[in-house]
C-alpha cells in the first residue's frame, strides 16, 4: 500500500516555494504534508496533496519540474521512541532508507511518518507485520 | 635590448628583410604544404609574385579551421622527422590545432621569448620563476626556453600548488615572476593567508599574459605583488608567447617584425585597415619553419601604432587586446568556446539543451559557470540524485576541455531564449 508523492525542483530564490503553493492553491489542491530538502543552490520540495494527478499537471503547467515518487505512510503513536520502533523492522531487512518527514494527525494523538525506500511495497508488508497502520492513500489524501 | 640589432633596426632595412622573408615563407608553403599550394593557386598567385610588402595582401587568408582540417600535420612544410616539439591547443569543436616546430623554430622562438624577457627588466643574474603551465599549452616551455636563452637561472615550477609558489619564490629569491594575470592575483591572496609579504620579497618584474587583463588589474598586481607588471602576447598557432611584449613605456606591445608581418583587417570583410584603426589582428610568419602560416587571422581584436618609441625599438606596436571577433572565452589561461560546451552537454542523455555561461573573477581566479536547466527525465526527488547530475556533467567537461567548471542545476525555460543567437555568455569579469 502506497502513496503518490509530488517532488518539484526549486532554485534557491526568493519566493519561489510562494509560487509552488499559490500554483497549486489556485487549481484547488489541498496540501496534506510538505518537506523541502536544499542545498546552498537548489531544493526540492515534497508534497502529499489530496489530488496528486492535478497538482502534477497544475505545477507543469506552471513550467515547474515535477516528478512523482512512491511512498509509504505509516502512523505511529505521538511518544517518545515512536519513530524509532517502526524503523527497527526497516533497518533489520536492510532497507535503506532515503528520507523521511512526519506530521500529526489532527483527529488521533498520532503521527503520520511518510517515508521513502526503494522497496515501498516490501517496506509496506514488512510494517504491517509487526503490526503497524499503514495508511491507505484515499484515506491520506482525504485527511 | 637582447638584441638591438634586430630590435632596433632601421625600418627601411626591416622592410628588406621582411620582403626577403616574406618570399622565402611563401615559396616555402607553396612548395612543401599542399593545402597553400592548391589556396594559392586558387587564388592565382605564387611567391614569384610577391615584389613589395604590400603584395601580402593578395595573399589569402588562412583560419583556425584551416588548421583544424589539416589536423594533425597536413600545414606542416617539413617531413614529421625533422619536427622536433609539437604542441596543442583546444578548437572549437573538439578537435585540437597542433602546431611542429624544427630545431630552428624553437632556436628562433627562445631568442624571441629572450627579447621578451629583457624588455621586461630581466637580465642574466634573474631568477625567474615560469608559473605557467608546462605540457601541450605553449606558456611554460615557451618561457622556459627563453630564460635559457638569456642566460638567467629559471625555475621550471609550472602552474598549481600555490603556496610552495610562495614559499620558493621567499626561499631562492625569485626576481622575475611569468604566469597569466588571475594567477598572479591568485598568488597575492595566498601570500597574505600565509603572512608573507610581497614587500619583503625580492620580486622586480613579472610578465603576465595568456588571457586579457586591463590597466586596472595591472594596477592591482603592481600595487599587490610589488612589482613592475609586463603584458605578453602570443598564441600557440602563430608560435606561442613571444610574438609582442611591452618595453618599460607600457603603451603597446612591441610585435617583432623581423619574425611576423602583422596587419589589421576589417573581419567582416577582410579589407586591410591602416595603421591606427581597430580591427583583427592578422600575423604571417616569416622565420617559421615547421609550420609557416600566411596571413592568419587570430580573431583577436586590436590597433597598431607606428609611432616612435622612445625604447629605441623601431618595431611596431599593438594595443592590448580587446577582445575577440568570435565568442572565444579564455579562463585561466585555456580557450575555451561555447560550442565545445554545448557539444558535451548534447552527448549526454536526458539533458535540456538549454545552458549558460557564466563568467566570474573571484579572488583573482577565472571562475567558468555552466548554467543547466532540469529536465523532468534529470529530476529526482532525491537531493543525490540531482547532485550525481552535477558530477557527471563537471566531470565530462572537465575531461573534455582539461578545465574544472563549476555546475549549477536551474529551473526549466529561466534561461533567456532569445530569437536567433541565444545569449550564452555572461562575462562579469571586472578586468
């Protein structure tokens, strides 16, 4: 069970990001969890919106770069250690993991990791193992 | 002088001498180079013809590209056996222009870089330290050659490695310091990180070339480096450093006539222009051997002046130039021309072609920018992703034109597109 994650190239100027939201804003997309990764001269910003297949094309129409990227979200309690438990069943089939971020859900005194490995879908079957959520993309998107 | 006799020969007997050689050096390409004999006889001229100095304006032209053609040794006009150096410089679209030297052209061309060097202060008891490179580029052996010539100690250093630069020049007392401008810049900021003081060094002169600079930037080394700064000029097809050089009155570089016949031509139509005027810089050899070149057009744009010089050298002088007819850049001493960019960027895959160049001095250092838009097939959500692109592309041109570049990833169309020629330089050098 995975999730569609939109990532845009950004330069490191002012305003741009601004533009990246307003761009989607306008096509009426909704912005369910946001992270930017940079660099001294570019960054990349990384969405989970309700509608991934209009904000591609919205953004595109922009004239951004835009790329989809499979991802896994997974809900962990909001305690100390949360975040650490569900890396374990990760780290111990040697998947690499290539970045994640998290937000709270506003209903659930829970977290929402969202994390991106090469293997999404072994990195899926290896959470709900040992017992994790991972969460449904219609459900994330909908949040 | 090194050598007053020629230096300061009185322009009527320069002229015969000149006419002798000109006939000579075109007897020679008609009959030893193929590709003269078939352009001059095109052009229905022989070395019969030539009765003045003004006949070399009938002579046709001969480009870059000519040389690139007859790459490697089709302009050669002696069998490769009795060539004894061969060097390279970069051609605008991968291929090297090679130029062979005999014995006597090096022999010709050290007595050239000797009168080069003592215009420029130096004398036998100098320690001269040539910085600049050694290898297929003409500076460091071009240098190295003349030092020997005069009779002065040199210390074959090359370029790079900064501090021991320093730390030499501190130790062994160097007088006479020959390396391109920025570097000479360079050199100064690194002094200064390392406490050492050009003051308390023994540096009187330097000669400085292989790429532009102003009076401005001369004025900087002079103040930084404290020392008197000479400007060179040569290329590597015409010979290589040597070709003029600035006595101490510093307004125009002398271009030895007895070796070359420069002129000035409109490059739009090739009509000579009179002394004074600004136009390309033209130059046929007249010593050459190896290689001798009929009125090569060095794309260089500059003036002559005939003017007395109170020096005492009768040969006339050049401007600095400023700048080029093509879109030639020169950074850190290497040619370098958009399209051998462009070139490497299009062999490979996935990449927009759409880039920019971008030109900075920063620290006295040419700093050569490669601007390329992100493709969606280049774009990864992955920050190492991007930055692998970065290293494969530095590293394609940096095999390709031996130069290190710095690459930088922008957004797709921010790169102005222009109707026709795109502008894909931007030279912010402050020269």
């Amino acid at each position: 069970m995975t999730v569609r994650q939109i990532s845009v190239f950004l330069e490191n100027k002012s305003g741009r990001l601004l533009d990246v939201t307003e761009c989607i804003g306008k096509a009426g997309v909704n912005i369910r969890a946001l992270c930017v990764a940079d660099t001294s001269e570019f960054g990349v910003v990384r969405l989970i919106v309700d509608d991934p297949v209009k904000a591609r094309e919205s953004l595109h129409e922009c004239g951004f770069t835009v790329k989809e990227a499979i991802v896994i979200a997974v809900e962990v309690d909001d305690r100390p250690g949360g975040l650490a438990e569900v890396l374990r069943p990760l780290v111990e089939q040697e998947m690499n993991i290539e970045y994640l971020y998290c937000f709270l859900e506003k209903s659930a005194d829970k977290a929402i990791v969202i994390i991106r490995v090469d293997e999404a879908e072994q990195a899926s079957g290896a959470l709900k193992s040992v017992g994790y959520r991972v969460i449904p993309p219609e459900e994330l998107y909908a949040m | 002088m090194y050598n007053p006799e020629m230096e300061a020969m009185g322009r009527d007997e320069l002229s015969e001498l000149q006419l002798a050689r000109l006939r000579e050096t075109v007897k020679r390409c008609e009959e030893m180079v193929p590709f003269y004999r078939k352009r001059l006889r095109e052009h229905e001229i022989s070395w019969k013809d030539i009765n003045s100095l003004d006949d070399v304006k009938k002579l046709p032209f001969t480009t870059k590209e000519d040389l690139r053609d007859n790459y490697p040794f089709g302009m050669f006009a002696v069998p490769v056996k009795d060539i004894v150096r061969i060097h390279a410089s970069s051609g605008t679209t991968g291929q090297p222009t090679v130029v062979g030297y005999t014995g006597d052209d090096i022999g010709n061309w050290a007595e050239l870089m000797a009168r080069s060097l003592v215009a420029g202060m130096a004398d036998k008891s100098d320690i001269i330290q040539v910085a600049y490179g050694y290898g297929l580029f003409t500076g460091g052996l071009g240098f190295h050659y003349g030092v020997e010539r005069l009779g002065a100690s040199v210390i074959p250093i090359s370029g790079g490695n900064t501090k021991r630069q320093i730390r030499i020049m501190a130790d062994l007392g160097t007088t006479m310091l020959c390396c391109t401008p920025s570097y000479a810049l360079f050199m100064a900021e690194t002094a200064e990180e390392m406490g050492i003081d050009f003051k308390q060094l023994k540096l009187k002169s330097g000669i400085f070339g292989a790429e532009p600079w102003s009076d401005r930037m001369r004025d900087k080394i002079e103040r930084l480096l404290n020392l008197s700064a000479f400007d060179i000029y040569g290329l590597s097809e015409v010979m290589g450093p040597g070709v003029s050089i600035e006595c101490v009155h510093k307004h125009g570089l002398h271009i030895f006539e007895d070796a070359f016949i420069p002129e000035i031509i409109d490059p739009a139509t090739g009509a000579s222009l009179a002394v004074g005027q600004q136009g390309e810089l033209v130059f046929t050899s007249l010593t050459k051997q190896g290689m001798p070149l009929l009125r090569y057009r060095t794309r260089d744009i500059t003036s002559l002046d005939d003017t007395l010089c109170p020096c005492g050298r009768t040969h006339v002088r050049m401007k600095r130039v400023s700048g080029r007819t093509d879109d030639m850049l020169i950074i850190r001493g290497v040619n370098v021309f958009p399209s051998q960019i462009e070139s490497v960027l299009m062999q490979i895959e996935d990449i927009s072609p759409h880039y920019q160049l971008i030109v900075e001095r920063m620290a006295g250092l040419d700093v050569l920018e490669v601007q390329v838009e992100v493709s969606d097939e280049m774009f990864s959500d992955r920050i190492k992703g991007l930055e692998e692109w970065q290293e494969v592309i530095q590293g394609e041109i940096e095999s390709y034109l031996g130069l290190g570049v710095k690459v930088t990833l922008v957004e797709p169309r921010t790169i102005a597109r222009s109707e026709g020629k795109a502008v894909r330089v931007i030279d912010n050098r402050d020269l």
